[in-house]
C-alpha cells in the first residue's frame, strides 16, 4: 500500500504541474532547435538565413536550460512552501522569437 503524505507534506500535483511545465519548456526547445537545424540545411546561404537559423538555434538553447533552471527552483519552492520569482527570462526568449520571425519576413521578401 502507498504510503500517506504528512500533514506538512506538499500536494503531489504540484509537483506534477512543475514536471508538465518543464516538458512544455523542453518541447519548445526541440522546436526551436529542429526549425533552426533546417533552416541552416535547407535554405539559402545568406546573412538573413544565416541569422534566423543561429537565433532559433541560441533561443532552443536558452529555452532548455531555462525549463530546467526553472523546474528546478520551483521543486525546491514547492519542496519549502516558499515562492519564486518572476520569470526574467521568458520576454527575452519572446524578443529572440520576435527576431526570428523578422528575420524570416525579411529573408522570404527580399
């Protein structure tokens, strides 16, 4: 039989919500990794490709680190009762994908 949790014992699903959020986070980093690997593969050679590949490429990067940054420091939260702070990170991921979204406009148009 399971063992019941403490009275002090933090709720399962908790944790169960940060471990969903942190394989969202990951997801979104194969996204961006893959879209990026193609588009250095597949398109042409210019600066404007080079630059979207290279920006989805570094914002796959910094998105895996920062789900696994942030799934850590909200188990350790959740662990204490404590809280976390604002996500800093996620409106400079959200400028990158900005970037690259320009920089496709831009490489498709001219």
């Amino acid at each position: 039989m399971a063992e019941q949790p403490g009275p002090g014992a933090p709720d399962v699903r908790f944790s169960l919500a940060n471990e969903r959020t942190f394989l969202a986070w990951q997801r979104t980093a194969l996204g961006m990794l893959g879209a990026g690997v193609a588009v250095l593969h597949l398109l042409d050679r210019d600066l404007a490709v080079w630059l979207l590949g290279v920006v989805l490429l570094a914002g796959g990067g910094c998105c895996a680190v920062l789900g696994w940054w942030r799934y850590r420091a909200a188990e350790r939260a959740i662990e204490v009762g404590g809280r976390i702070g604002p996500l800093v990170m996620a409106p400079i991921l959200a400028a990158a994908v900005v970037v690259a979204v320009v920089a496709a406009l831009a490489s498709a148009l001219l």
